[in-house]
C-alpha cells in the first residue's frame, strides 16, 4: 500500500484501502432439481428462438433475383 501525504478530513475513508472483512459470507444454496430443469429449459427456450430467427431470416436478407426474361425473347415471341 502506499502512504497518503495530504490531510483526510476522516479517518475510515484513509483506512478503507487497508480494510478487510472478517465476515464470511454465506454459502450459496444449491440450486433444486426443478430451478436447474427451468433454467435449462428458459436457456434452451431462448437459443431455439435465436436458431429459428436466423434460419427464416435468412432468406429474406438473400438478395431478391426476379425471373430472367430477356426482352429478346419477349420480341421474338411477338413476331
């Protein structure tokens, strides 16, 4: 740690670089088999929508080709 050379108006804000908790927190709970099974259904639900939005969106950013007619034939046809 390094040493302050200008005045602290309070103390506690000079000590907070150098406090440790000896508090622990708790533990965590394990989760239940039916939180893990929401979970992982909420997940599975959320990157199928993902999936299937890129496969329907797909085609629609394919750039759009119209049926080849070339006014050629269109003439020919004509005569």
């Amino acid at each position: 740690m390094f040493l302050r050379r200008e005045p602290v108006p309070f103390t506690f804000v000079a000590e907070a670089d150098r406090f440790r908790s000896n508090v622990t927190p708790p533990p965590r709970e394990s989760l239940s088999k039916t939180q893990l099974a929401a979970r992982t259904l909420v997940g599975l639900t959320v990157v199928a929508g993902l999936v299937g939005s890129l496969l329907f969106g797909m085609p629609a950013l394919q750039p759009h080709k119209a049926p080849e007619k070339s006014q050629q034939s269109q003439a020919s046809e004509g005569r």
